[in-house]
C-alpha cells in the first residue's frame, strides 16, 4: 500500500494571502526569517488579515536561513506560552521548515530532536494547533511536503524530518511573494525545484499519482525558469506554480542521492565561510548523478522519458543518447542562471570562479565522512542506484572537479 497527502486546502493565484481572513480560531503565531516578508508589506497584510478573523496575534520574527535546532526550541517554548491555535508560517523554506519542527515540539514537548529525525516516526499532530505555510520563494515546496530540514551545526549536518504529519493543513501559493525574488534567489530555488521534479520522476517510490506532477512541473520549468530569472514577471508567478507540483511529486515519491549531497555538502564547509547553497548544490550535481543513475535501465528509460517530454532530443534517439541531451540542458541552465558546474569552481558568493571557498585539501580530508553520511541520508533509500561508499565518494569527486561520470 503506498500513501499520497497533501495539504487539505490550497489557496492560489495573485491576492490569494487573503483566505487567511477565513480561517477560524483564537490565537495565530507567525513564523517569519529575517525581514523580508516585513518588508515588502506582507508580514502587516497577513497580520491584520488575521486580526480580521478574530485572532490574537504574536509573531515569532528571525528565523535564519538553514534553520538550526537552537532557533527550532526557541520557537517551540514561544508556541508553549501563547498555545496558539494556528501556526501559520510565512516566507522561504527556512522560516516554514523551521515552523514545522516547533510544531512537533509545541505538540510534544518532550520530543528530542534525534526522535523527530526519525523517518515517519512523528506522533499524531493537530491536538494544539493547525498549520499554514506561504510560500515566498520558488524553490523548496515545503508548503506542501511532508518534510523540514533542520541544520546542527555541531555537526555541521542537514537532518531532514519526514512524515505526512508534517504535511501543513493549508498551502497559501501566492505569486505576489515571489515576485520580489532577487535573481540569485530565483535561480537557486528554481534549480531546487527542478531536481525535485526530476529526483521524484526516476525515484523508486513514483507512481502514477506522481509523475504527472513531476513531468508537467519539469515543462513549466523548463518553460519559465531562465525568463522568470531574466525579470519576467508572467513566468515569475508562472514558475511558483510549478515548484509546487515539483513539491506535490516528491513529498510522496521522495527523492534521491541529489538531495542526500546537497545536504550532507551544504553546511560542511562553513567553517570556510560559507554554505554551498541548497539549490546550488543540487544544479551542480543534478547532472552527474544522472549520469551515474542512468547505469540503471529503468532510470536510463525514465530520463528519456523526460528529456522527450521536454522536446529535446528525437523520439528516435537511444535512451542513452536522451540522457546526454538532458545531461546537456541542465548544464546550460546553470551557466543561463550564473551558477558553478561545480564545487571546486563555487565561490562564497555562489558565482561561479577559478578557485572557490571550498580548498581542495580540505574537501578531499572531510570526502570519506561525506560520502558515508550521504549514503545514510533519508532521501538515499528511494534513489534509482544505490551507491557503495567508494561510488558516492568517486561521485562527489567528479562534482569537485567537474570531471566526466563513467562508474
Ligand atoms: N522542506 C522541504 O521539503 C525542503 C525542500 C528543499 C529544501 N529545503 C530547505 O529549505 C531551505 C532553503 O529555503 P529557500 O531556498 O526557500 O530559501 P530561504 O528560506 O533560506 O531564504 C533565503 C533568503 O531569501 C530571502 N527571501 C525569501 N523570500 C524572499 C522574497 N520573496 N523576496 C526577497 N527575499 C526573500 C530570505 O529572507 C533569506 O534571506 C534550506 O534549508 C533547504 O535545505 C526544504
Ligand atoms: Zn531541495
């Protein structure tokens, strides 16, 4: 028996923040990051539609980027004393992923965070409150996933938490937030969501209630990511759409060893001063794991279904020739969206350079640990080909150097 879940309700389209007048309760909190939703002016719509209701509301503000556990426990005893009847959390994927783990520990308060890591191990949710995520960038799709990723910066680790409870009760997919996206943002976001679509296309759990998703987010993307990066607005709104049937796709097929590196890679040199970004990380090694995937025939066939769909190839072509066109498009996103082919070439800033943050003594001494925390990694089970250590190491080589996948 395979399970498909979804949010109960999703509100879209322009002007669509505006169902949050609708909602019935008597105490909301709102989780946001660091100030953009101020900002812009939605943070007070949002507030005063929510006054319009009838709730009291409290605001938990400076939630940051890649949300470590320390924010996730503070929010959670913020929950505690204003026992909110709401959790509606607002902006990226950091702000809303952290807002669902202090939901799990508002609801249990005697959780640990290694409990919650525990993959579909969450107790029963919804006892104290109800939770709606608004989406402001287009990327992750965590307004509609079962998922959250918290970051331990002990270990310098992403965790991801699994479980349909998780999965909010209401996705607010407003274009309007989106569309004050600076460009690097709707770059790396953008890529974030393509590897979900195609991670959640060739992954062993896809089924037919997934791959539509996948495949049509896969078109729309490839359709309006570039545009939409270049300051067009219709695609811009167009593309916040499309990362959120990305996100339908994977939060019930899962993903793959992508994922598993960008997570184990993200925080793992910050000691050097910077994180390799998550949409960044998945662009540069999106196109070799394809190409270590697709050893795999089933996966081989999957990625000629897709780079058909996209038209770009002949329906005559191999399948092994299929993949290296999509090998190909993929690779001449990134150098359309100003993102590295690789880790060797990515510099603090996530522009491409000659010689970037991460030095190659140091990615070569931390590679081995890496790669075994990669393989254990929750969204390796559901990947086409399972890596050996010495495969998963070899792969993150050729994403260092960007060198040719021929394992
Ligand atoms: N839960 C999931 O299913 C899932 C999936 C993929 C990634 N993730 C996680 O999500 C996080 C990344 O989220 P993200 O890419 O959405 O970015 P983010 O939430 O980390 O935000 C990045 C920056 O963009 C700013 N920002 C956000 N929206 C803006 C807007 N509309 N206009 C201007 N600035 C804006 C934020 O203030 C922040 O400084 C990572 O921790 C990643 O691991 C989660
Ligand atoms: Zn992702």
């Amino acid at each position: 028996m395979a399970r498909f879940t979804l949010p109960r309700d999703l509100y879209h389209g322009k002007g669509a923040l505006e169902a949050l007048k609708s909602f019935e309760g008597k105490r909301a909190i709102i989780c946001v990051g660091g100030g953009s939703m101020k900002k812009f002016g939605f943070l007070d719509r949002a507030i005063a539609y929510l006054k319009e209701a009838g709730m009291e509301v409290q605001l938990f503000e400076g939630i940051e980027p890649d949300p470590s556990v320390e924010t996730v426990m503070k929010g959670a005893q913020a929950m505690i004393d204003f026992q909110p009847d709401w959790i509606i959390a607002m902006g990226g994927g950091s702000p809303i992923d952290a807002a669902k783990a202090m939901w799990i520990k508002y609801e249990y308060p005697d959780i640990t965070f290694e409990e919650m890591c525990k993959v579909f191990g969450i107790p029963a949710l919804r006892k104290k409150a109800k939770f709606c995520a608004i989406s402001s960038t287009s990327g992750t799709a965590t307004e509609v996933t079962a998922f959250s990723i918290i970051t331990d910066y002990a270990k310098g680790i992403k965790y991801p938490i699994a479980d349909f409870e998780i999965t909010p009760d209401v996705a607010i997919v407003d274009p309007d937030l989106a569309e004050t996206m600076p460009k690097k943002l709707v770059a790396h976001t953008g890529m974030d969501a393509m590897t979900h679509a195609i991670e959640a296309y060739v992954s062993t759990a896809n089924c037919d209630y997934t791959d539509p998703l996948a495949i049509f987010a896969i078109k729309m993307i490839e359709s309006d990511l570039v545009a939409s990066y270049n300051g067009d607005m219709a695609k811009r709104d167009s593309m916040h759409n499309a990362q959120c049937l990305a996100g339908m796709a994977f939060s019930n097929a899962l993903l793959g060893i992508v994922h598993s590196m960008a997570h184990k890679t993200g925080a793992a040199f910050a000691d050097y001063g910077a994180h390799i970004i998550h949409g960044a990380a998945n662009a540069m090694y999106l196109p070799k794991v394809i190409a270590f995937n697709a050893k795999n025939l089933t996966a081989r066939k999957r990625y000629g279904v897709i780079a058909d769909y996209m038209g770009i190839c002949n329906k005559s072509d191999s399948d092994a020739k299929k993949v290296q066109a999509l090998i190909a498009y993929l690779r001449k996103m990134n150098d359309d969206l100003n993102i590295p082919h690789c880790i060797k070439n990515y510099g603090a800033d996530s522009y491409p350079c000659e010689q970037g943050f991460v030095p190659e003594d140091v990615f070569l001494a931390r590679l081995h640990d890496i790669a075994v925390n990669a393989i254990g990694d929750a969204c390796t089970g559901s990947n086409p080909r399972k890596p050996t250590v010495e495969e998963m190491e070899k792969l993150l080589k050729c994403c260092y150097y960007d060198t040719e996948v021929d394992f």
